[in-house]
C-alpha cells in the first residue's frame, strides 16, 4: 500500500508500504510515476531497486507475477524475461545478459516501520 503523508514540517513523505520481514520483498508503484520499487529487507539492511532490468535499457519490469522478483533459491533477484539474476546486497547482475550492470536503487528509509521513500527515482531511458 502506497500512501502520501505530510509531516510536521510540510514536507511530503511517499509511505511504500511496511518494512518487510527478513528475507521477505514487495512491490511498490509510485504515485504519478510510471515506476515500481522493490523493497526487500535482506540482511538485515533495507533494499530498494527500480524495477526495470538494465538488459534492454532499462524499459522492462522483472517478475512474472505479483512480487516474484526472486529466483529459485530466494537469495538472487531475478528478471523473468531473459533470467538475469542480481546480488539483492549489490544490485549487480551475477549472471544472464546483463552480466556486470546493476539495477538502479531506490533511496529508502525506514521510520517508524514503514519503507519511505526520501529522494527522487533515478532517470529511466
Ligand atoms: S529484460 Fe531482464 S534479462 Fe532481459
């Protein structure tokens, strides 16, 4: 669940939903952004990357289905499309097409339990 809070300040907070169980990931689109988010607590250390896939530039989302952005094992983010499979410390690409490249993180805090997310989304093609 996406939401918009104003804090004390005024400033404009976007809520992507709660900090995950260890291990565990989400998928986040952000308001008025054609873009999702995948946040995913691993670790110990909170994680967020784009959810476009450096193979193609950037242009294609990852999971086959709801969330799935982990490949078999559950230890590697992966791309549906061509099987790339990314570090979840790192972002980089361990294996597939994309061999080297790194998806594009997302910069995120938690507070007070919740994924928040406290600057804008790096550029996309
Ligand atoms: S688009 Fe992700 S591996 Fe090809």
């Amino acid at each position: 669940m996406v939401a918009r809070r104003r804090t004390a300040c005024g400033e404009t907070r976007v809520i992507l939903g709660p900090v995950p169980r260890e291990g565990t990931l989400y998928g986040a689109d952000i308001p008025g952004q054609d873009a999702r988010v995948i946040v995913i607590l691993w670790q110990g250390s909170l994680r967020a990357y784009f959810d476009r896939c450096p193979h193609y530039d950037f242009q294609t989302g990852m999971a086959w289905k709801r969330d799935a952005y982990l490949d078999g094992t559950g230890t590697r983010l992966a791309c549906h499309a061509h099987g790339a499979q990314f570090d979840i410390s790192t972002g980089e690409c361990v294996q597939g097409p994309c061999l080297g490249q790194s998806l594009l993180p997302a910069p995120v805090e938690a507070i007070d339990g919740q994924v928040v997310l406290t600057g804008p989304l790096p550029k996309t093609g």
